[in-house]
C-alpha cells in the first residue's frame, strides 16, 4: 500500500515543481481545479492508456476527489515504474478543508456536485 502525503506537504511539493495529477472526470475538474502550478488532468478511466504522457523525473503527486482513486492510481504507476509517484490524503475536499487554493466555486462537500461524496456528511 502507498504511503500518502498530507495536504501541507504537497502544497510545498507543488511549489517546488512536483506535478499534481489530478484523477477526477473533466467536468469535475472543470468545475473545482487545485490551484497549483502544475496540474495534468488524466481521468483514471484513462490512465491505463495515458500514463506514458506523465514524467518520470518529477515527483508525482496524484489527487482526486476524496483520495481514494489516487491509492489505486499510485499502485498501478508503482507497476509501471513510476518510483516518484504519492497519492495525496484526503482529495481536493481536504485541500479545500485546509484553506489550499482552488479554481472554481468551494463547496461544502454536502454540496458536491458530480458524484456523490461520503467524505463528510454533517449537513445531510
């Protein structure tokens, strides 16, 4: 199992050039980006046929909505040799939940749109 990284650190990797791949559909990166310097969309229904796009002398960090894609992308980058490549704890939900930059409208996760988040469910 990989190890995460926490919303803090990967806010410092971003800023020293570590790429976020973000793993959401395109609509749900449309409407809610992370404000980084370096963010790659790839859906993970397209990463199978896309990871060669990704860099392998960067550090990687993969993002999603709640955290749970980026463990499964992780794993299978680790299979394909990525060495470099952590899933980051917690989604754009956590990253917003902290005060990190994004692009687009925040949202209450109760208010998620897409896909139904079970990340929090205190206004259910």
């Amino acid at each position: 199992m990989p190890i995460e990284v926490c919303t803090t650190q990967v806010s410092q990797q971003a800023q020293t050039g570590a790429v976020l791949v973000d793993l959401r559909e395109r609509q749900e990166s449309a409407a809610l980006a992370f404000d980084a310097p370096e963010v790659l969309c790839i859906p993970l229904n397209e990463l199978e046929r896309r990871w060669p796009e990704l860099p392998r002398d960067r550090e990687l960090v993969l993002v999603c909505q709640t955290g749970e894609k980026s463990v499964v992308a992780s794993e299978f980058l680790r299979q394909k040799g990525f060495t470099r490549a952590s899933p980051m704890r917690g989604g754009i939900l956590l990253w917003m939940q902290k005060g990190y930059p994004v692009k687009g409208k925040r949202f209450d996760s109760a208010d998620t749109p897409g896909p139904v988040s079970n990340f929090s469910e205190k206004d259910q």
